[in-house]
C-alpha cells in the first residue's frame, strides 16, 4: 500500500514556484496567440493593453482565447488538485477523482441532455455537474453500506462497477440516437475547449474555488492520515469526518472540471506526482504544486491539439491522454519494481 511520507521542503520549492510562474506566463502568452488563425505575440498584447473593438484579432483575443486559457487554467488546477486529494486518501499512487465515478456520471448526463436537445454549453454544464455529483454520491453510499466503516478502496471499487454501467448506458443512448446528437457527444467527450468560454467560465470559477479552500484546508489532516489511520486517530483527527470532506472536495473539483471541459484524464493522476517528486510529500506544498502543474499541463495539451492539426483541433483530453498514458505505464511498471 502506497503510504506518502510527510518531507520538509528539501528541494528549494520557491525554485519551482517561481519557475512553474514563468511557465505559466510563457503558456498564457502563446495560448493568446495560437489556433487556427495565429495571432503575432505582440498583436496578442496589444489586445490586452490597447483593446481596438473594429480589429478582428483583437475581437478573437478578447472573445475566445482569454476565455478558453482562463478555463484551461482553472480546469487542470482543478484536476490537479483533486487528484492529490484522491491519491493521499486512497494512499494509492495511481487512483484519480475519476475512479469515483464523477467522469462516467457527468458523461452519461450530458447524454441525456443531448438526447433531450440541449445545446446551450451553460446547460450542458449543469446537467454535466449534477451527473458528476449524483455519481459520487451513490459511490459513497454503496461503500457506507458495504462496508460498515471508512474502506475508501471498497467506495473506488464501487465507483469502478458503477463507471461501467453508466458507460454502458451512455452508448446506448448515443448509439441509439441521431448524428447529429453523436457529433455533439463526440466534441463534448473528447475534452475539447473549443467554443467554451465566458459562458461557463463564471461558474467553473465560482465551484472550483471552493472546493479549493476546503482542499488546502485539510493539508495537516492529510498529513496525518498519511501516517495510517490508527496513527491520525491518536492524533485527534476523525477520520470519518476527514474522508467526507475529501470526498466532497474531490466532487467539487472534478465534478466542475468535467462539467466545464468534459472527460480529462491523467492530468489529475500525473500532476500530484509531479509535485511530489518536487516538493516532497507535505501536503502544506503538495497541494498547491498539484494546482499549478496541472493548470501548466492542461494549458499545454490545449495548446499542442490547436497546432498539430491545424485549422482543426485536438481535444485537450485527448491530448492529455496521449500524452499521459505512457506516464502511466512508467508508473505501473516502478510499482511492480518495487513490489507493491
């Protein structure tokens, strides 16, 4: 069983913030100028500092890049976060918010939504969170019932059987409905951030934020639940309590995320990795690295899918899978290394 042992910030971790900074300005920058008309650097800031409502460049600035980067942001921070969340509670290294169920259940409402003939994005969001949050929340029950304590590993694996009968369910209503309500799905599914913008931003902002005031508020608790649960007991800390909090931090987060962008997977898996082979495993500065890194990573899968096939795009999910998955390799196969 995976267990993270709390480290004193050994590798200099304003180093890495102020590098993580500079990044994130560099990205914010090309994801302004990018896309499939691409916009000079200079012309990007002049957008910005020196707005000119009769340029079009200006306009696409203003209307659709800022947005959609402020949302990538905010997304893969999300991810990010709630994804160290999941893995110190599990204490397992390859668990992410979407073994909950909240991906399977926020995909199968906008299934239904589609089928229904919604369009609008902001709709689409809502039902998206509302499926996101009713998974999670029969995840937790089944696990309550079932186990008659806190076996967090018993809630994934429910969430894991859930996952399948919602994803079974989801192709069902989409294979069985029109074209076009299977292209809607398809651009919803693939994590694309094309075309969502000011419109579900405000919102995004709003839950994400919130959830990550409670997250970055447990760091001592998760501390002391790293060192086992007999160990937090003596320490004073409900694990009980604990674990419904994370449980809704983890909702909130991902709930929102997925709402917002649709199904992305491994940024909330490789991100807290990432941080923790930085920073060590003290929540105090795993938690807000997790942020930071999975906002850098989800604004560069976006980048990179509005450039390799330009004029069309890839879907940040799908970027961030292709990207991911041979991290995920990497670290199933160090796990059998070393024998766990």
């Amino acid at each position: 069983m995976f267990q993270p042992r709390p480290t004193p910030g050994r590798r200099a971790p304003l180093l890495w913030w102020a590098a993580a900074l500079a990044m994130l300005c560099i990205l914010i920058a090309c994801s302004f100028a990018v896309g499939s008309a691409s916009i000079g650097l200079r012309e990007s800031l002049r957008a910005i500092t020196d707005f000119d409502p009769s340029n079009t460049e200006h306009l696409l600035v203003h209307e659709l890049r800022i947005p959609r980067t402020f949302l990538a942001m905010l997304v893969g921070a999300g991810l990010g976060l709630s994804g160290a969340l999941m893995q110190s509670l599990t204490r397992n290294p390859l668990a992410e918010p979407g073994l909950l169920g909240v991906n399977s259940g926020a995909a199968f409402a906008v299934a239904i939504a589609i089928t229904l003939g919604v369009i609008q994005p902001a709709v689409l969001m809502l039902f998206a969170f509302i499926g996101a949050g009713a998974s999670a929340i029969a995840v937790f029950v089944l696990g309550q019932r079932s186990t008659r304590g806190n076996d967090l590993s018993r809630m994934v694996l429910a969430g894991a059987g859930l996952s399948v009968m919602l994803a079974a369910a989801t192709t069902i209503l989409i294979i069985g409905g029109t074209s076009q309500n299977q292209t809607k799905y398809a651009s919803w599914a693939t994590g694309s951030l094309q075309g969502r913008g000011y419109d579900v931003l405000p919102a995004t902002l709003v839950v994400i934020l919130i959830g990550s005031v409670l997250a970055l508020g447990m760091s001592r608790t998760l501390d002391a639940l790293s060192l086992g649960e007999d160990s937090a007991k003596a320490l004073g800390i409900s694990t009980q309590r604990a674990w419904a909090l994370g449980l809704l931090g983890i909702v909130l987060l991902s709930g929102a995320a997925t709402a917002a962008a649709g199904p992305i997977s491994f940024i909330g898996l490789a991100a807290p990795h990432a941080a923790r082979m930085l920073v060590g495993a003290g929540h105090q500065r795993l938690l807000p690295l997790s942020m930071a890194l999975g906002a850098l990573a989800l604004l560069i899968a976006d980048i990179l899918g509005r450039i390799l096939v330009r004029p069309d795009e890839v879907g940040a999910g799908a970027m961030s899978a292709l990207i991911g998955a041979p991290l995920f390799i990497l670290l199933a196969r160090r796990m059998l290394k070393a024998g766990s």
